[in-house]
C-alpha cells in the first residue's frame, strides 16, 4: 500500500500494546489489539493520533497509516488466536516465522472484510 494509506481496525477492540518499535530498532511503529477471538498486530505503521495502549477502537476506524520503512511500503498484519495470552508475539528458534504457536493465516479474515466493506461477495 502506499505511503500514508489509512490503516482501519478490523474490528471493535482494545489497544493493548503500542505504538512500539516495529521491526526493531526501526522508525515503524505496531500497535497490538485485543478483538473478540483474536488478537492483531498492525505493523510498519504511524498511529493514528491518539490511538495508543488502552484506546478503545471499533471496526473500519482509522487507526494508523501505513509507513514506507524502506524501498516499498505496506501493512504487516499478524493474527494470533490466543487473544488473552500476554507472551511475547516473537519467538525466537520457533520456525517458520520466529512467532507464538498460535499465529493464524489472517487471509480468509481478510477477504471477509474487504467484502463487507463493498457490501458484498
């Protein structure tokens, strides 16, 4: 996504955690929500102002902005099905992806609200 795309909650929920440093030692930022059955990462973003740990969000709010870190820009979205686990998201030695056992593929998810954002199939 471009530079300064808004970035929408998928849902109501929690911010939780952020905004943090995101990849590490880097000047994108995540912030963590807690939602009804899961939790998210929204990453290699700017909040939004005034959205940080303890904001309440709800679904299509404009939360961030997507952030060029490098050569391209984009999202990195993460969800996890644990939403009450407190562990850290990163988990270094647990391949593939060095992250918690309870990472889900968020593209069905994802289609699903593109969807109903179109009104439609």
């Amino acid at each position: 996504a471009p530079d300064g795309t808004e970035v929408l909650a998928v849902e109501d929920g929690t911010v939780i955690r952020g905004p943090y440093p995101f990849p590490e030692d880097s000047a994108g930022r995540a912030l963590e929500v807690r939602h009804a059955g899961f939790l998210a990462r929204y990453g290699e973003i700017r909040a939004a102002p005034g959205i940080s740990a303890g904001s309440t969000v709800t679904e299509g709010q404009v939360i961030a902005y997507v952030q060029r870190l490098t050569r391209t820009a984009m999202l990195h979205f993460e969800m996890y099905s644990n939403p009450g686990l407190t562990t850290a998201l990163k988990v270094p030695g647990n391949p593939p992806y060095q992250r918690r056992s309870d990472l889900m593929d968020p593209t069905s998810s994802l289609d699903q609200w593109a969807a109903s954002l179109r009104g439609g199939p």
